[in-house]
C-alpha cells in the first residue's frame, strides 16, 4: 500500500487564476479533497473526477464539519495509504486554522506539506486598486482576525490598534463591522480615517464602500454588503478611486460559464480571462472515442473506394488519424482524397497533420456543409463522413436527396459530464459551443432555473437547443467560430456594463 500524505493547499482568495502552479499541481494528483466553502467552482474543478470530494466548508453560524472531525477525518484518509488535499480560501495558516490540523498528523507521524495561498489580506485590496503598503502612506500592514470565539466578549485590544501607523486589515469581520470602526474611534483613532469594506474580492461581483470609520457601518449597511468582505483601514483607502482597475476591463464584471468538452475549454477560457472575465469551466460533454469499431478499422483498409474525407469537428479529425497511425497505415494512402471541413476549428486540426483542406462553407453548420458539398461532389465519388454516432440527421438527408453516395461513419460518441454543482445565482452568462453542450449543461444543472442567464450561443442551432430548454436571452455569434463567439460576449457585457 502506498504511503498515505497530506496536503495544506491554499485555494486563494476567489479568481481562478490565483491559484498557484504547485497548488494546482497537487490538486490534480489528489485521492481525496476536503474543499471548505470560498474555494471557487473553478477550481472545485480542477479536481480530478477520481478523487473524493468532501464539502467540510464553514462559514459564521454553520459549520458543515466541526474542526475536531475535519482533523480526524485528514488522519484516517491519510492512514489508508490516500494523498489527501485539505483545500482553504486564501493561506492555509492565516487565520485558517492550518496550524490545528497539522498537530494530530505530527503525533501519528503521518507525512505532510504546506502549499501557501495567495491571501485575501493582500490581494482583494490590490483588486480594489488599495495598495496595503505606499511610502506616503503606510510602510507596514497589520492583518487581524474579526471573527471572534464564542466566549469572548472584548477580542480586540483597540487601544493597541488605534495607536498602529500602518494599515489595518480585517478578515471575517463584517458581522463586527459597527463594533471595529467604533472601538478604534473610542480608543483614539480620528473618526475621518479612510476606510472601505470590500465585498467578493478578486470575483466578476466584487464591490467596494469607502468613507471613513464614522460612516463606514452605515454606507456598508445602505450598499447591503454581504459577506464575503474584508476590512481596510489607513489613508491607503483614498487610492482606489486612482487605481482601481478590475471592473475597468471589457468582461470585468462578468462570470461567465464555459461548458466546453474539456480537452477544448483551456484556449477559450483564456481568451475570455484575458478580458477580465470570471470564468467558471464546467466541462457538460466529453467525447469519448469508439474503441470497439470494425466499420471504422474496415474504411481504413478501403480507403481507395472513397473520394471525400469530410470531418464535422476537431475531435473527429484527431480519433480518425490517430486510429489511421495505430493501424500502421501511412497517412500518404490520403493522397488521392479531397478533404473539407464544417469550420475554422476543424480545419486548423487538419492542417496540423499537414493536409490542406479542399473545401469549407462559408457559413458553419452542417446544413451549409452539406450544400457545399453538393456543388462540390462529382458524379459517381463517394463520401466518408467520420463523426460522432449522434451526428446531425440534416448532412445525410441533404445528401441523399441529391443522390450523393456516403458513408455515415460514428467514431466517436458524446458523453454527458457531471461537473461539481454550481449555484447559477451570482452567474451572469453561459456560453455554448454546440446544442450537446447545451443539454450536457441543463442535465447537470437540473432544478435551477435559467431564465436570467444570458446565453451566448455559437450558431442557430445551438440557440434554438438553448431556447427549447428555457434560456430566454440567446445571443449567437455572427460566425461560428470561437473568436467571433468571444466579440459578441465583450460587445453584449460592455454594452450592458455602461447602461448600469
């Protein structure tokens, strides 16, 4: 049996993005994860669909798991030979109680790491545009709990506090915010000290109240601030009105949902966090190559009865000619065939195996597709279409009804995905990619109504699939193509972002 060990990961402060490499690295390897409530949906995701996911998360009033079991359920998961991740929000050993759950692993000498996190203290400032330290502001920062025990009364030493040059930061301390702002005020600290609470840090719904200790309880009550929030206090508050830059980028107040198959979700994900996006990767297909298919190894030893190579999507592109190359079949048996593609995607995996397609529509679909091919096909030449084995009835008739000669040829089937439960509440948009993705999603997200999501969709087909399981604001791409998806989702959000 393998040996059993534990991981301290810090999941950081929300963005995906933060999370680090070695983080990242670990969490893909892990048997077991213990996840607490502010680890983001994307990297809930990240977690390899092998390991055990357990939800021990807390937060003020509910505990899932009290700690005692959280610590005694790291030691007998690491007794059974697992390598066990215990994921936080933030660091693991700023105010994460990191230090508790290593005291019993240390006495039954069970083997362990700390992956330090990118900490909510420094970064969901920095994200306001607060810098917490400035030479003509503040040269030190003082990161203090505001969450106190159950059986203390006076927590905090505001006199200590009041007398500090620095800056002050809060954690959890939203539920003592009246408390913290008159405490300091009462023990001596000028009541006009800037100072700001901010609300879901470093996401696409991050907010911001500034003003001073005097008004701060009351403007954050007015703004109904909820919690997650952090505290900041110091003169380095009246920066965020001069650097404040995350809401200032084209998707920066956006979460956006990507349902793409996973082995195609990282590009396009890219491109819309480059843009300031919140994304949230829930992968709602995967396609899965048939392995058991004699029709398919058949085709490649007769390829010379056939004259078109016609691919619906990348992925039939790659289980074709990777079956072609595990055949031991030269791809220059290809040489005499014509190949087309239904779009740019499918056609770039094509010319990465060096062939140069013959033929593309001009518009994306399986419907142009296959009018294409009616002007292009020659009397007597046969047609080999390998695609998935739930492919699109509409390329076939179109075919058949001009009496073109195919073979209709599965390679590949699509497999609904179970992502880990999302809460649609705080997501503004999903973007699809094909009318699989859409039912892949509403699977997943059965219950949960759609109604205020924006769907951004990349063709009509995929829209009309979108609109008959309740989406009511579809939005389709002008071409069918992931580019062209990502410019309607930035000019519909930036629109929206300026009538606010």
């Amino acid at each position: 049996m393998k040996q059993g060990k534990v991981w301290l990961v810090g999941a950081g402060p929300g963005d995906t993005g933060l999370l680090t490499l070695k983080g990242k690295e670990v969490l893909e390897q892990a048997d077991v994860v213990l996840y607490d409530k502010l680890v983001g949906t994307g990297i809930l995701n990240m977690i390899p669909d092998s390991a055990q996911k357990m939800n021990v998360g807390k937060c003020a009033g509910n505990h899932t798991m009290p700690q005692t079991e959280i610590n005694l359920l790291l030691l007998s998961e690491a007794q059974k030979g697992n390598h066990v991740v215990r994921l936080k929000g933030g660091d693991p050993f700023l105010f994460g109680r990191g230090g508790e759950e290593l005291e019993l692993l240390k006495k039954h000498h069970i083997p362990f790491e700390i992956v330090p996190g990118v900490t909510s203290a420094v970064s969901v400032p920095a994200y306001a545009g607060i810098p917490v330290t400035h030479r003509n502001y503040a040269s030190s920062v003082h990161i203090i709990t505001g969450h106190k025990k159950a059986d203390e009364n006076n927590f905090l030493d505001f006199t200590v506090l009041s007398q500090l040059e620095g800056t002050l930061v809060f954690l959890m301390g939203l539920s003592a915010l009246d408390n913290i702002c008159s405490g300091l005020v009462q023990a001596g600290k000028s009541s006009d000290t800037p100072a700001a609470i901010l609300e879901q840090g470093t996401t696409a719904h991050q907010r911001r109240v500034v003003a001073d200790l005097k008004t701060l309880p009351e403007k954050a009550k007015q703004a109904n601030i909820q919690a997650p929030a952090i505290i900041v206090i110091g003169n380095v508050c009246t920066l965020t009105e001069q650097f404040a830059w995350a809401e200032q980028r084209p998707l920066g107040q956006s979460r956006i949902i990507v349902t793409r198959p996973r082995q195609l979700i990282s590009s396009f994900s890219k491109k819309l966090r480059d843009l300031g996006a919140d994304v949230i990767e829930l992968p709602a297909i995967r396609t899965e190559e048939i392995v058991e298919n004699p029709a398919l190894d058949y085709q490649l030893q007769h390829l010379h009865q056939v004259h078109w190579l016609v691919f619906t999507s990348a992925s039939g592109v790659t289980v074709f000619l990777q079956r072609l190359k595990a055949q031991h079949i030269d791809i220059r048996t290809l040489a005499h065939l014509k190949f087309a593609a239904i779009g740019r995607a499918t056609q770039k995996a094509i010319e990465a195996y060096g062939i140069f397609t013959d033929y593309i529509p001009e518009i994306y679909n399986a419907e142009a597709l296959a009018q294409g091919l009616v002007q292009h096909v020659k009397q007597g030449e046969t047609v080999l279409l390998p695609r998935a084995m739930e492919g699109t009835p509409c390329l076939t008739e179109i075919l058949e009804s001009h009496n073109i000669s195919y073979i209709d040829l599965p390679i590949y089937r699509t497999v609904y995905e179970t992502p880990v439960p999302c809460s649609l509440e705080n997501v503004d948009a999903v973007a699809f990619t094909s009318a699989s993705t859409v039912r892949g999603f509403c699977n997943a997200m059965q219950n949960q109504s759609f109604t205020h999501l924006r769907a951004y969709c990349i063709g009509n087909q995929t829209a009309d699939e979108a609109k008959k399981l309740g989406f009511v604001n579809c939005i389709i791409a002008k071409e069918a193509t992931i580019d062209s998806l990502v410019q309607i989702i930035v000019e519909t959000e930036t629109a929206k972002k300026e009538r606010i």
